[in-house]
C-alpha cells in the first residue's frame, strides 16, 4: 500500500476534524494508533494530510457503528499496514458475530412461540422433592402459582435430575422451604425451565441459554421480553446496514492507489 497519493493538496488536522466534529487531537490520537496513515510533516515539524487521509477517517468512523471501536481501529491498522486479507478477515467475524446474534435472537422468538400460554399457570400442586403425591401439609404447601420438582418435571416430560443440573447451572432459581428443604419453583422458576426445555430442544447448550434467561430476569418476564426483543432485532437490523455503510467507505478507502 502507498502511503500519500502525490496530487498536491495538503491538510490540516483541523481540516479532518472539522469535517466530523472532532478535536485535532483526535486526529493526531488515530494517526499514533495506526488509523490513518502517517502523516507528511513540514520541515518545522508540522503534519500535513491529504485526501488519503480524509478517506481513511470517514472509512474509519463509518466501520465503528456496524463492527465498534476495537474492530475498526484492528482493520484500518491491518489496511494500512498493507494486510489487507487480515482486514477483510476481520469484517468477516463481524458478519459471523452479527449471524450468531440473529440465530440467537431467532431461537428466542421460536422458545416463546412454543410456550402455551395455558401451561404457564402450574396452580397448587403438591407433593414430596421427587414428585410423588403426598397429603398436603402445612410444611409442604405452595402458593397458588408453585410447583415442586416432580410435578414441573412431569410437565416438561423430563427427570428431576435435569431440572436440578439447570439449577446448578443457574437457569432455574427455585426457592427452598424453610421447614422441608424441599425445591419450591415460583411462576418465574417454572417460566424459566419451560423456556429452557424449549431451547434445549432447538439444540442449545447451557452455556448458550444462561445469557437468554438473564434477559428475560432483566426484562421482568416473558411480555417484557417482548418488546425486548423488538429492540433487539431492531438494532441487529441498524447494524446490519452500518456494516453495509462501513464496507462501502472501506471500499472508497482500498482503492485509493
């Protein structure tokens, strides 16, 4: 790669910065970090610019919406070091990262379809820690809306064992009974186990689900998450264009020569 194409004109650094809004010593900052080219200095030690570099800041500010900061600095390093593969390499993981991102946004949306809405009230259900009936006792009650281990595992058609490795996983936050020790699973502990089960179908591993659960606590439940998620598929979508933005002005900038 070439450094300064000879055609003449000189900048400023208030001439990049005022383009954008920035301070000159925003500009100098991106030129130490190996954004922009270095630049000409005068024989009093002055830096000068050219178009080159105009381009290089635009291509630069255009990829930090659709890849951030750290990523854009680590391709236009890689431009202007003349790596241009590695460049590219690292839009690709963006792509990749923003792929991931819709899938699971996708799988989200598919867990919260599968719910029946009828089975998210469990009612007073009773029983012992591994779900057989017993008489109820004022020891081992629940509220209208809980449940024990055996009954949400008989509902969700799997072992008790698997609703206690999400336990350990932290996906499902059942409280103890106080006199029993007894698992005692709330609305919310049942939501978050149905909507566990249903990833765990699509093919999700634990790992991957812990991060989804946190965004439903976050959101206050399931209707909250709603709207959520409205958000989230809007700025996928927002960042989905910017790369669109950000890969025409690194464009511009790779056919500078």
């Amino acid at each position: 790669m070439g450094s300064n194409p000879q055609n003449g004109v000189r900048l400023r650094p208030v001439d990049l910065a005022r383009e954008h809004g920035l301070s000159t010593q925003a500009i100098r900052n991106y030129e130490d970090a190996g954004v922009l080219p270095a630049a000409v200095r005068t024989p009093t030690g002055y830096r000068t610019y050219t178009p080159l570099h105009a381009r290089a800041l635009r291509a630069f500010l255009a990829l930090i919406p659709g890849h951030g900061h750290q990523t854009a600095t680590a391709i236009m390093r890689a431009v202007n070091d003349g790596d241009t593969a590695t460049a590219l390499r690292l839009v690709d993981e963006s792509h990749v990262q923003l792929l991931d991102d819709r899938r699971t946004l996708q799988a989200v949306e598919s867990a919260l379809r599968d719910l029946d809405p009828a089975d998210s009230a469990t009612g007073t259900a009773t029983g012992t820690e591994t779900g057989t009936a017993t008489r109820p006792t004022s020891a081992t009650r629940t509220g209208p809306r809980e449940t024990f281990i055996g009954p949400l595992a008989a509902q969700l058609r799997i072992r008790p064992a698997t609703l206690r490795t999400w336990e350990r996983a932290g996906l499902v936050r059942p409280r103890r009974d106080p006199q029993t020790g007894y698992r005692v699973y709330d609305e919310a502990a049942v939501r978050d186990a149905r909507l566990t089960h249903q990833l765990r179908r699509g093919g999700y591993l634990l790992e991957q689900i812990a991060p989804l659960i946190a965004q439903v606590r976050s959101a206050g439940g399931l209707e909250p998450l709603e709207a959520t998620l409205h958000g989230w598929n809007a700025r996928l979508t927002a960042r989905g264009r910017a790369m669109l933005t950000g890969a025409a002005a690194l464009e511009a900038y790779l056919q500078r020569s």
